[in-house]
C-alpha cells in the first residue's frame, strides 16, 4: 500500500469542495422545483438561478446577465460558441475559421468534422516552441469571410496564457468575433472579458473545485449567435432545456471561492510548482519543462523525461499512490503522441516521454517532496531497462 495519497491531475477534475456540495445540496430536493413553472416552487428555483447568475456576471467582468448562458460543460459550451457563429456567419457567406494546433479536442475535433463536412473552411495559426501562438501570423490569415477566431486562454497540456487581448484587439479591427475556451484558466487567473474584449468563453466547474456536469457560455451582447439546441425557451432562448439548479449553484459557488482567493491559491500553488519542478530537474537528469516558463498557469508543470514513456511512468507513480497525467484526460486512451507538444516541434519520442503534474491547494510540501523522492526513483528504474539509455552511454546522448 502507498505510503500516502497524492492528487496531481487537478487539470482534469478536482476534487468538490465541501462548501460547494453544502450550497448544493438543498436543491436536490427541498427546493426541487422547475425553474420554468409558474408556482412558488418553480420560482423559488428560478430566483436562485437568476441570484447566481448575477455573481457569475461580476466574477468575469460580463455586463449584462444575458450574457451567461448555463451549459453541460466545456466540450459543449464550446461546440455550441463555434456552430452557432458558424450559422450565423453564413446567412452572410462566411465560412471561414481560425483556431490553432494546440487547443482542446472539443475545439479541434469539432472543426476538422465540420470541415470535412464541408461546412467551414479551416486555418490553424502556429505556435512557437513554447506554445504561444504566433500572432502576427495570426493576422495573416485573416480573410473577408473570416465568421470566427477561436483561441484557449490557457493550454490544458502546458499551461501557457495565450495573447487573448492581443488578438482580440486585431480581431475588432476586422470585426470578427473570438472564443476563447477558458475551461483551465477560470478560477485560476484574473479574467474579465470586458477587459479582453472576448466575445464568446468557455468554462467547466469541475476545474475549479466545481461538480461535472455544469458549464458556462458567456455570449456578449450583439455576437452573431444562432440558437444550436431547440425546445424551449430557456437560457435567454439560446439553450434549451430544463436548468440544471443544483449544478449552477455549485457552480457559482466554487467560482466565489475560487475568485475569492485568486491570489494567495496562484501564490501557493506556484511556489509548489516551482519546488516540483526545481527538485525533479536536480535529482534527474535528462528532463526539461515543456511549454513558457512563465506566462502560464500557476498550478502546471508539463516535464519531459528522455528515455522513457509516459505510460510506464504514469503507472509506477500510481502505484506509489501519486496521480498525473501524460496530457489531455479526453485523450488518455490514445497512444498518439500530444498533439500540443508535436505542434511545438517536440519530437514524438520525446512527448511520449512528457509527463503533466497539476496541482491544487489540497497539495502541500510534503506531498510535492514525496512526489520528487518517487518520480527520481520511478524513472531511474525505467532507465534501467531501456536499451536506448544503455546505448546513450547512461543517457549522455541526444
């Protein structure tokens, strides 16, 4: 049995807060009513939506509570933000959409079907080796039918910020609208979307010690937007659908407290990063720290081991009672090497060998120095049976 328990994958959910589930709970069943009924019951549910709502609108810096649609998640919110400007943008002839190599499969798997659809025409902008998108390239491909510019706001792999204001400065000069999916970024760095100037953001609650199945759409006021879901006339008749209550009130809630705490949580969580990757880097040799070391998230670190594969390490530490990542969780049961890596020109060999460590306030110093004590040992026994690492004369090739 593990000597203790360490939860490193925090980018793929987190753990729900125990001030969160409490807000919860009361509208599972006490106040169990239909938003949309007319009676005590059902208005009592919408008043607490509507309440939330309002503190959703203040936390991004929206400006209206029209702008706050409530979803199932991420991949949703993100679907319908690129179909909807898709639509709309065609009753005007334009098709064509800009995104880049690095964003989340709900965004990429998304376009490459609508493109083979032949429902959009696609260009992805590239990223430097830090994966930051290159955003004078960005601009070059800017077209008349351009209908939409979709770009993360942080990379779930990596963490790296991306230039949102940047490009959305270049956006309005052309007038075309941006997403940015936000769904790591939300509750970690300050966001406020009037600021950025973005017109469509994607957000998961279960990111930010939220419960799954609730996600968030902000839609400014005057995007060219087309309805995706029919039925009723829920969510400002922009998603139809009975409201989840209990989620939207963990959603709100784990959002307050998250925002509440921005930066003491950044402030932690960077100098355990900061101690993760400094104690690994000295102890093992032959590893490197993917992505920009500085404009990213505060709780990330993506570290690539040569000489070995992710999936080994990935299960000696689990064994050891220590949970990371090799990427993405929506990619997991694929052997291909990250597609956010590769785009970045690490070679497919070495982002086998990448390993991502995301934390949370949960974690503490003795967790991050057990994690280093099993990560030095888990990899020199990995080492040890690789016949490229006895070739490189113990690792000292290239």
């Amino acid at each position: 049995m593990a000597e203790r328990t360490v939860y490193l994958d925090n980018s793929a959910t987190t753990r729900l807060k125990g001030e969160v589930l409490d807000a919860m709970m009361p509208y599972f069943s006490g106040k169990f009513g239909n938003p949309s009924s007319l009676h005590t019951a059902g208005q009592d549910a919408r008043k607490a939506i509507e309440s939330t709502r309002e503190k959703v609108v203040g936390f991004i810096g929206a400006s209206s509570n029209r702008e706050v649609i409530f979803t199932s998640g991420g991949t949703e919110s993100d679907n319908i933000a690129i179909k909807a400007s898709l639509e709309a943008g065609r009753k005007k002839n334009k098709k064509h959409i800009i995104s880049s190599p690095i964003e989340h499969h709900a965004i990429i798997k998304t376009l490459q079907a609508l493109k083979k659809a032949g429902g959009c025409e696609l260009d992805l902008v590239p990223v430097n080796e830090k994966g930051i998108v290159k955003v004078k390239e960005l601009e070059k491909l800017i077209r008349e039918d351009t209908c939409l510019i979709t770009i993360m706001l942080a990379n779930n792999e990596i963490g790296t910020i991306q230039p949102i204001k940047e490009i959305c400065e270049i956006a309005a000069k052309h007038k075309i609208p941006v997403h940015t999916d936000a769904v790591q970024a939300l509750g970690k760095i300050p966001i406020n979307v009037e600021e950025l100037g973005i017109s469509m953001l994607s957000a998961s609650a279960h990111k930010f010690h939220g419960p799954k199945g609730i996600g968030l759409l902000y839609v400014k006021l005057g995007t060219p937007f087309t309805k995706q879901q029919t039925g009723g006339h829920h969510e400002w008749n922009r998603r139809a659908g009975t409201e989840n209550v209990p989620g939207i009130i963990g959603f709100t809630k784990a959002l307050e407290l998250s925002v509440m705490h921005l930066d003491e949580n950044a402030k932690k969580m960077s100098a355990l990063r900061d101690r993760l990757e400094k104690g690994i880097l000295e102890k093992v040799p032959e590893t490197y720290v993917n992505g920009d070391t500085a404009k990213r998230l505060p709780n990330l670190s993506n570290i690539g081991f040569r000489y070995v594969e992710g999936e080994g390490i990935i299960l000696s530490l689990d064994a050891e009672g220590i949970s990371v990542a090799s990427g993405s969780a929506c990619t997991s049961e694929t052997l291909d090497p990250s597609h956010v890596l590769t785009a970045m020109g690490v070679s497919p060999e070495h982002a086998h060998g990448s390993i991502r460590f995301s934390l949370s306030t949960d974690i503490t110093e003795k967790d991050i120095d057990y994690t280093i004590s099993k990560v030095t040992a888990a990899i020199e026994r990995l080492r040890a049976m690789s016949p490229l690492y006895k070739q490189d004369a113990g690792g000292g090739g290239k």
